[in-house]
C-alpha cells in the first residue's frame, strides 16, 4: 500500500484545503467526506479495510483540521466547490463518494451540480433538509459568543456516541473529544450556517448517480425518517439502516463497512 503525506491546496477564495491519500495508486479513488466538529482522522479505524478496494482521499473541510478557518457564514455551494477544486487539482475527473453528516449534504450537492464527477454515493446519516432555518441562528450565535468549544464538544459527543460509549476512557471518544476542542469555533459555526441554509428536497431528484442511503436507528441528528425521506428523493437509490446513534461508521464499523464495500464494488 502507497500513502502519501497530508498537503494541500488553495481555494480560488484563497482558503487553504488540506488533503491526503491512502492506498495503492491503481485502486478506484474512494473521497470521503466529514462531519462538522471533525478532522479526516475521523475515517481512521476504516482505512485498512477501505484501502483494500480503494485508493482513498481524504480531506480536512474549510474551517476543520489543518484546512483554513475563514470567519462568517459558509455556504453549501462553496463547500461543495473546494471539493471540486480539489479534484481539479489532484487531475481527478471521476471519484466515488462517502459523506457522512454535513459531508453527506457536500456529497448530495456534487451529485446534484457535478454528477459527472461522481461514479457511486454514500450518504451516511444526513439530510436533505435540517429544518426550520431559524433553529441554528440561536446555537451559532451563542457558540461565536462562548470562550471555547467545551461546552459545544460535550454536544457533539452526546449526539454522536451512546451512552455506553461516554465512560471514562474510551480512546476512540477522547480522541474526537481532543479534534473539537482543538476546532476554532468560526469553522463550526461557518458550517452550522451551510447546514441551515441548505434545502436539497427539491434539487435532490436530480441526482443520477447509484446511491445508498444509511442511518442510525437510534440518530438523534439526522434521523432514520431524514434517511428515508432522503432515500426516497434520490431516484432508485437504496436505504440501510443500522443500529447506531450519529457516527455510524464509528459505532457499528462491520456493519457500515459491510454496507459500503458491498454497494461500491457491486457489479452493474
């Protein structure tokens, strides 16, 4: 297995990108994208076995990791061109797609604007709509008002986790415990604002490309009802659900991956 060591790339907004590969170069090329609050660490526990039948590019989201953090509200539409600048960078013209939470909103949009650059997705607890709008003006504002990200990351980490998964010690919730507090707030609420003005119900019945679906039956985010609903938009696409909170591909990883995999490397 070839891995190449992070770098980056510059936005056509002047926003650095950070980026990096794993995997053997002849390998269809597997973009994975993340959820607000976390870093590309976040796909770590799946890259040995990803990296059996992909090579896979990972990236940090503006306002994440070791990509720039600019201030004011992100929009959908921009998130979803720093994905196509990076494939334009990287001489990319067709990758398949796993995003999960807001980077499963990034991926709904590439299948929308760009189908052409999409071969297979993989939406993972998301939406297509996290609605009413106003409902993300009070925590934006409050989390741009905080001292820190303490308080937000204990948030994520209920809504992310079960509860047998929050005791003392648990490596996998204190590493992502240690990737928020270490998140400028303006990237999290920059991309809480994507979210909020983002409504893909309509737009969503455009996407050609084959698609999965997967939920959490137990999500309290996006819930199994966000997935079905959206499952149901996407002409033909197909809907798993799998008995887990936000993080699907941290808590239940056999079953995510077995639901991956398979629907990736399916023969038409």
């Amino acid at each position: 297995m070839t891995t190449l060591t992070q770098t980056a790339i510059t936005t056509g907004d002047g926003v650095r990108i950070a980026y990096r590969f794993d995997g053997d170069e002849n390998k269809p090329v597997l973009l994975l994208s993340n959820s607000i609050g976390t870093d590309l660490h976040m796909w770590d526990g799946q890259i040995s076995a990803l990296t059996e039948h992909f090579r896979l590019l990972r990236y940090d989201a503006r306002g994440h990791g070791a990509s720039g953090v600019p201030s004011g509200p992100y929009s959908l539409d921009r998130l979803g061109r720093d994905v196509v600048e990076l494939l334009d960078a990287l001489d990319l013209p067709r990758v398949h797609v796993l995003g999960l939470s807001l980077g499963g909103i990034v991926a709904q949009w590439l299948g929308i604007h760009v189908p052409e650059r999409v071969d297979r997705l993989v939406l993972s607890n998301t939406a297509a709509h996290l609605g009413p709008a106003n409902q993300w003006d009070r925590p934006i504002a409050e989390l741009l008002a905080a001292p820190d990200m303490r308080a937000t990351a204990e948030t994520f980490l209920h809504n992310w986790f079960p509860p047998r998964m929050l005791q003392d010690g648990n490596e996998v919730v204190e590493g992502f415990r240690r990737t928020l507090l270490a998140t400028q707030r303006e990237g999290v609420a920059g991309s809480w604002a994507a979210v909020r003005d983002a409504d893909l119900r309509r737009t969503a019945t455009l996407i050609p490309n084959p698609t999965l679906v997967i939920a959490g039956e137990y999500d309290t985010v996006t819930s199994a009802d966000h997935g079905k609903e959206l499952a149901a938009l996407v002409p033909g696409a197909r809907f798993a659900l799998l008995p887990t909170v936000h993080l699907a591909n941290i808590e239940g990883q056999t079953e995510f991956l077995d639901a991956v995999v398979g629907f990736l490397t399916e023969r038409p």
